[in-house]
C-alpha cells in the first residue's frame, strides 16, 4: 500500500479534508474491508494509509462516530454498519485442521526459522531462500490412523505487526514445543482483519487429501498458508458456512450442495 507524506495535502476547495477522509473510510467498511464490529486499524497506521495527519483521522474517526457509523471502547474504535458477523476463533483455527487429541491420540507442534518452501515463498511474497517463521503441526489418533500433518510459512508482514509471533524467532529450533493455536487472535488484536481462502485437492497415487489456507489483512497483505494433508480414508474435514441473502449452499464438484462440506471419508472434496 502506498504512502504518501504524513502532512496533510491541501484539501478540495468547498470540502473539510477530514470529511473526505470520512467518505473514503467509510466507502472502505461498506465494502468489507473492515467487517462490522471488528476493530479498525490505529490512527498512525490510518494516517499512513490516507496520507494525511493523525489529527486529520481523529477528526474523520469523530465524524463518524457521531453518525453511529463507528464506536469506540477499550480496544479502539470498530465499524458498526449492519453486515456479515466477524469470524470467530472457532470458525478459523489455527492451524487449519488442528483438532482436540482424542485418548491416547498424539499432537506435536513445532517451529522453526528457515527458507519455507518455494510455493510458500512465492505466495508470501518473499524472496528465494529468504528464512521466515514456519510451523509445523503433526495429530495421530493413537491407532496411528487418522494422521493430519499442516505445514504453515508466516510471512514478513505476519512477524512485523504481530509481537507475539516475533517472539518466536529467536526460539524457532525445532524443537521446543510451540504451540500457536492464538495466532489468528494475535493478528486481530494487532489490529489486522483476517480473510481466508481454502481449496481441496487430492493427492495422486495416495488416499490423502491436501488443504491450502490462505490468509490475507484487509489491505490484501499475505499473511499465513498452510498446507494441510489428511488421510482421506480415515479421517475427515467438515465445513459449515452460510451465504448471505440465499439458502446456506456450498460448492462440490460443480453442483451446488447443502451446506456442509466434507473433505475426507473417501470423497474427493
């Protein structure tokens, strides 16, 4: 995203600079760029994005709260335009596919600070080799049946904004125990909007399945993938999402379906 000089620019004649900056922000929230209710970013990072003074954003921020368009409490100041209802960390775990171990099922998780790999590196928008945060997470019930292993690459953005995942830079060895299952609440509470996407593919030659999550901020930012790979034959994925404005559907193999979606259990997602 560009930035431009922290000083404000001389404003249209016949308009206050601040309600322009108004109209901009709130053109940004009907669009979903800041969900409803989730918090928008802080008055520097805002300054930043409009290039404008922070004064300038105070003033906009203000305007709209008199609208009741924007509230603001202990964590700063949120949209409160009608919408989608912000994900949840239930709806969005981290990682994706982490599941509570069932008795005598095994989970491990571990991080460490490496080059990821070639497609992680090309979708996280960093150079060849370029060493990041990568997480690893193995689950297996305790029959040895039901594996799931998630390989995750954080992306330069993820550990500038995200104190808590910096943290772990100086401990990523591989071999400490990490466990990371706040990751995405440490990126909301860093002020950054999570959307994600998931597609399913099936292994060839193997009875497995591969998910790839990706997740990006609100100004379209890579922030995390993950590669998860399950065992189609004995484990398996449910989602469950509901379209605004129509009947909760989902897409499978070209046909529109009910609302949940299985990948595993012998389907091919």
């Amino acid at each position: 995203m560009a930035r431009t000089t922290p000083h404000d620019p001389p404003p249209d004649e016949g308009e206050p600079l601040y309600r322009r900056i108004a109209t901009e922000l709130l053109g940004e929230l009907r669009d979903g760029t800041v969900p409803p209710g989730e918090r928008l970013p802080g008055e520097r990072r805002l300054a930043g994005h409009f290039g404008v003074s922070r004064e300038t954003v105070r003033q906009a921020l203000e305007l709209l709260r008199r609208d009741g368009l924007v509230a603001t409490d202990r964590r700063g100041s949120h949209a409160t335009l009608p919408g989608l209802p912000v994900e949840t960390p239930a709806s969005l775990t981290f990682p994706v596919g982490a599941r509570t171990a069932a008795p005598g099922g095994v989970a491990h998780a571990a991080v460490t600070w490496e080059a990821p790999p070639a497609d992680h590196a090309e979708a996280l928008e960093l150079a060849p080799g370029r060493p990041t945060l990568v997480h690893r997470y193995r689950y297996a019930t305790a029959d040895g049946q039901g594996l799931r292993t998630a390989v995750t690459s954080f992306s330069a953005v993820a550990l500038a904004e995200v104190e808590e995942l910096a943290r772990y830079r100086d401990r990523a060895d591989g071999t400490a125990a990490a466990q990371l299952r706040r990751a995405y609440d440490w990126m909301r509470r860093a002020g950054l909007t999570l959307h994600h996407r998931d597609a399913i593919t099936p292994l060839a030659s193997t009875p497995s399945v591969r998910v790839t999550r990706r997740v990006h901020d609100q100004y379209a930012r890579p922030l995390e993938i993950t590669d998860l790979v399950v065992d189609a034959q004995q484990d398996a994925l449910v989602y469950e999402f509901t379209l605004p404005g129509r009947a909760a559907q989902a897409v499978t193999d070209g046909r529109w379906s009910p609302v949940r979606r299985t990948a595993g259990s012998g389907s091919r997602g």
